[in-house]
C-alpha cells in the first residue's frame, strides 16, 4: 500500500513537471518574441510587457526546481527530465 502512495505521489510531481514545462515553453516564452505581437505595438511598451514576461519564466524555473527536487526526495520511481 506505501508502494502505491509513493506511485501516486511520484506521478502527481511528474504532472506537475509537465506541468510547468508547459507553460514555460508554450505560453511565456512565445509572447517574448516580438513577431508574435501586432506591429502596431510600440517597442518601449513590448519591452515592459517582456520584462513581466521574464519574471515569470524565471518563476516558472524555480518552480521547476521545486517540483524536481520534491521528485527526488519523496517520488524515488520517477525522475525528473
């Protein structure tokens, strides 16, 4: 029964990986180039929305960090990539 709430909690942690690779990949770092804005954007106001944007990614990272190490220490049946 333990074995089984360690798989739960190991494949819990991976989604949760994913999860956060996710939003990384496929929402933040998307918006941070400027092709994918109108060109009717003024650069000084990409650049603020660009600033915001890196903060998250960074969040995003550190999270990422989180979740790994949480993986290492209590889901000893998955790894993270």
């Amino acid at each position: 029964m333990a074995e089984h709430k360690q798989d739960t909690l190991a494949n819990f942690l991976t989604a949760a990986l994913d999860m956060e690779d996710e939003i990384a990949s496929s929402i933040y770092k998307d918006y941070v180039n400027a092709k994918n804005w109108p060109k009717t954007l003024k650069p000084e106001v990409f650049q603020k929305i660009s600033e915001y944007l890196n903060v998250l990614i960074e969040d995003t990272q550190r999270h990422r960090k989180i979740i790994a190490g949480l993986i290492k220490q209590h889901g000893q049946n998955s790894k993270p990539q």
